[in-house]
C-alpha cells in the first residue's frame, strides 16, 4: 500500500529519492507527555459495504508521564483493521502482511524491520490530563492511514493540542479514487471529528484546525467552507494547490468568501519539463483567491511532495539524489515547527507563532536559501 500511494504521488507531483535506517525525526518534544488512544465509531447516514461507515479514530493527548512508549510497529498494527472493526487478529495480521509485502519487493527486509521497532514518543492508553486542550483534525493522503504523520502528530500533543485522525477510505472499498465526489466524501469524514471532539472534555472546540496532507489538503479546505467551526487550516503540499479547475465548480467552495487563516507548506517548484509531460494546472490559484484569510505559503526545498508524510520516508524504497535523506529530515522537522507556531498563532492568540513564519532560515537555526515564506494578509 504504502508503496502504490508513493507511486501515485510521484507520477502526479514529483521524483524522489533512497532511505538508509529509521527515520529520525530531529524535533524534541513539548512540556507534555503524549498519550495515544484509539476509538471504533461509525457514521450510520453514510454507508460502506451495507453497513454504517466506520470511522477509525486516532487521538493523540496531553497525558501524564508514565508507561512505555509504542514503537512504529504499534501504529502499522492499525492498518489490519482500518475498515473492519470485526476483523479477527489473524486477518489483521494478513491485511498488514499484504500491506508491506510492496515495500518489501523493493526495500530491504533489515531496514523496514529497524523503522517498526524505532521508539517513537507516545505511550498507549496513557491517562489524559486534565483540563481544556485547542483541536486539530488530521486528515491524510489519498487512501492513507491515521498514523501517515504520527511523528507530527505526537509533537502537536506534546505541546499541548489533542490531535484527532481517521483513515481516507473510499465510498464502498479501502481505496479512493482521484475525484470531487471522493474529496468531498473525506470532507465529510472532517466535518464528523470535528463533532465528535465537541463530545471530548479535554477538547476546546472553540479552538480548533484542520490539517491535511496532500488529498487531506484539499478535503480539509472543503470541509472549512461549509464548517465554520475549523478556525484554521494546515496544508501539507495539498492537493487544493493543484487542483484548481476541478475546485471551481464546487458551488460551495467561494475562496473569496473564506475567513479561516490557512499554512500552507509546499514542495520544492518541479523542473519546466516536468510541467510539459504532466501538465499542470494553471488556471488560477485557490490561495490567491483566499483574499479574506490570511495566507501563509512556505516553499520548502529540499522537500518533494511525498517527504510531506513520514510513513512513506519509513517504509517507502525512495531515492535522495539532490537533497540528502538528512536534509529532508531537518526540512520535515522544520516543517512541523511551522505547523506549531502557526497554530499556536491561530488558535492560541500567540503572535510570536505568527512571526516565526517569516524568519530568515539562519533565524530558525535552518542553511540559507531552505525555505521561502511568503504571506498573503487578508484584505478586508
């Protein structure tokens, strides 16, 4: 699986590039321990398979310090049972072992087995604390899963956010298909968190994002434009960039219209020929439309659009020729430092979140000429 979307990615947005041990995610931690749990929910007004859509849900949480760790092994456990909650353990362990079976054609058997037992931050069903927590609904790539960006999500929850996810499963099967009516289908997935998190007593849903990478980046912005309850957007290279003549005839989405301040964290620009052979499109810019939101773009460069989620930088049989696996690295732990102080901005009223996005890279202890950060103010 892991693998199929890797390709998919790279034919539409980019090349990349070789892995050589666990991946290391260069961040330390906030002042909170991370707790991990999992909840079985269903959607019974939409169908998958006859039966109400499930809703795998993932939340990371403030938690106390106490108990061991999970291992990257602990969340690829979560794929056997993504779409069947009645799954027996055996089937699980088959759905998984199918799963890998793609990276393992071409990765070797040594370095997946050092990624699954690499020691990540959070611990299992570690007790939460207490008090009132900002939100941030994440939602993955095409045909993903919940822990597409588990390190991401674990540096949000230790600094204080509860990070909630569910799978992109399609409209009756595991796997989507590249259309409106399946962007829309994981916009609705968004729109049923954020009802759930006003169910949670460490959540303030007053307080609350949507996060995406890649399809998740345009689902989220759809479901923002008809949730005013998301008080901010994260694009991970999101495909709303993209994607700009099939968005425009959704008759809901008025970019104009939007008042929810988004980041947006893109890939390095594809070399002119690229753009020859597959044909971007051009025909306008959902961003630049987004005249009454505040509007940060931040170009990272070392970074192609698969580097955006860590579960293909672990599993994937990718190749670094410009950049190194290092710098992609020290660009994705970047990234995420973006992510935070933008939300910490947006959520938590810190302006010092906000002037960090437009630090110099020498300023954000990065080599010059890593990112570029512009911002679009909105014009009110």
């Amino acid at each position: 699986m892991f693998r199929l979307i890797a390709v998919f990615l790279l034919v539409f947005f980019s090349s990349s590039a070789g892995a050589q041990q666990a991946f290391p995610f260069h961040n330390k931690p906030g002042a909170y321990a991370v707790g991990f749990r999992t909840v079985q929910q269903s959607d019974p007004s939409r169908s998958y398979k006859g039966k109400p859509r499930p809703i795998q849900t993932a939340i990371w949480y403030p938690a106390q310090k106490d108990g061991q760790p999970m291992r990257y092994d602990d969340y690829l456990q979560l794929l056997g049972w993504d779409d069947d909650f009645t799954r027996p353990p055996a089937e699980r362990d088959k759905v998984l072992a199918e799963w890998l079976k793609f990276v393992n054609e071409d990765k070797p058997a040594a370095e997946v087995a050092a990624e699954r037992k690499a020691v990540l931050w959070a611990v299992r069903d570690a007790k939460a604390l207490p008090g009132k927590f900002p939100v941030v609904i994440y939602s993955p790539s095409i045909s993903s899963n919940v822990f597409e960006n588990a390190e991401m999500m674990e540096f949000l929850a230790s600094h204080g956010y509860l990070v909630i996810a569910s799978p992109a499963l399609g409209v009756d099967e595991r796997w989507q298909k590249d259309d409106l009516a399946h962007a829309e289908l994981q916009a609705a997935d968004i729109r049923f968190l954020v009802g759930y998190a006003q169910t949670l007593p460490e959540a303030d849903p007053s307080r609350l994002a949507a996060a995406g990478f890649s399809w998740g980046g345009m689902a989220n912005v759809l479901a923002a434009a008809q949730d005013d309850r998301i008080k901010a957007l994260v694009c991970l290279d999101g495909t709303v960039r993209y994607r700009h003549e099939m968005l425009s005839k959704v008759p809901y989405l008025k970019p104009e219209q939007l008042r929810t301040p988004l980041l947006y964290l893109a890939q390095r620009p594809p070399p002119f020929e690229r753009g020859l052979k597959f044909k971007p499109d051009h025909s306008g810019s959902i961003l630049l439309k987004m005249t009454g939101a505040d509007v940060y773009l931040l170009t990272m460069y070392a970074m192609e659009h698969v580097h955006f989620g860590t579960s293909y930088l672990r599993l994937d049989p990718l190749t670094f020729e410009e950049y190194s696996r290092e710098e992609v690295a020290q660009s994705y732990a970047l990234s995420a430092r973006y992510v935070l102080n933008f939300l910490n901005g947006a959520l938590k009223g810190d302006k010092a979140g906000f002037d960090y996005l437009l630090k110099k890279p020498g300023q954000v202890g990065v080599a010059p000429h890593t990112v570029h950060s512009q911002h679009f103010p909105a014009k009110l």
